[in-house]
C-alpha cells in the first residue's frame, strides 16, 4: 500500500512530461513562424524579380 501511495505522489514524471510538453510546444511556434517568414521572404523575392523584370 506504501509503494502505490509513493508512486501516485513521486513527481519526477510530471517534471520529464512537462519538459517535453514545453519543447514540443516551442518546436510548433518556431515552425509556424519559420513558415510565415518564409512565405513573406517569397513573396518579397518575386515582387522584386517581377519589377527587374518590368524595368528592363
């Protein structure tokens, strides 16, 4: 009975859990932003190919 009252209150699972859970959500945010600039970067690059392109 001591071993599963031990078990059910020892909190260095929580703590790998909640690691995990923290880098994962970092991971999504880095993701999406990586994404978005990207499609900025994309869309920056073509505008100004296309006024080389009128220019000349």
């Amino acid at each position: 009975m001591n071993y599963i009252q031990a078990f059910l209150t020892e909190e260095d699972g929580a703590t790998a859990l909640e690691y995990g859970l923290l880098a994962a959500l970092i991971a999504a945010v880095i993701i999406g932003a990586v994404q978005t600039l990207g499609n900025v970067v994309s869309t920056t690059f073509n505008t100004i190919a296309a006024n080389m392109t009128a220019a000349s």
